[in-house]
C-alpha cells in the first residue's frame, strides 16, 4: 500500500517526527489509522516529561511554526495531552 501525504508527514519516520527528534527527551511518535473511517489518524508524539517538550518548544519555535503551517491542512483537530498517565 502507498503511504498517503498524511502518513508521509505524520508517520513515526514522517517530518514531524524528524524534527520532535531534535529534543533529547522525544520518546516517539505513533500514528494510528482508522478501520470504519477512511482517512481518520490519531497520531500520538510522546515526550519523556513536560520539561522536554516546553524545552523542545523553546528551541524549535520557528521550525514548528513552519511545519505547522505547511501541513495545516492535512488536520482537522489537534489537542494537547499532559500530566499523569500522558507522561
């Protein structure tokens, strides 16, 4: 099966997960397809604690700003998950 745009970009080798990778305290990123919706992800990047991905966020700005902006229109929603359990 080819992998879609959105597989491409959000998958755990896709461009996201390259630039996640830069943060020492990146753990990995998941991408999960739905069975009864064609074309509905979750995708789930996981950061050892909230330190590493307010430090990610800190030194990456400027490449996560373009990234989130050049695939925008792959998503339709996007949440941020933290604390216990997210961890």
């Amino acid at each position: 099966a080819t992998k879609t745009e959105f597989e491409r970009i959000y998958g755990a080798d896709g461009a996201w997960a390259r630039l996640f990778s830069a943060e020492e305290g990146f753990a990995g990123t998941e991408l999960f397809v739905s069975l009864s919706t064609p074309g509905r992800y979750l995708t789930v990047d996981r950061f050892r604690d909230q330190a590493s991905w307010q430090r990610f966020q800190d030194e990456h700005r400027e490449a996560y700003g373009a990234l989130d902006a050049e695939s925008e229109e792959l998503t339709l929603a996007e949440r941020e998950l933290a604390g216990p359990g997210f961890e």
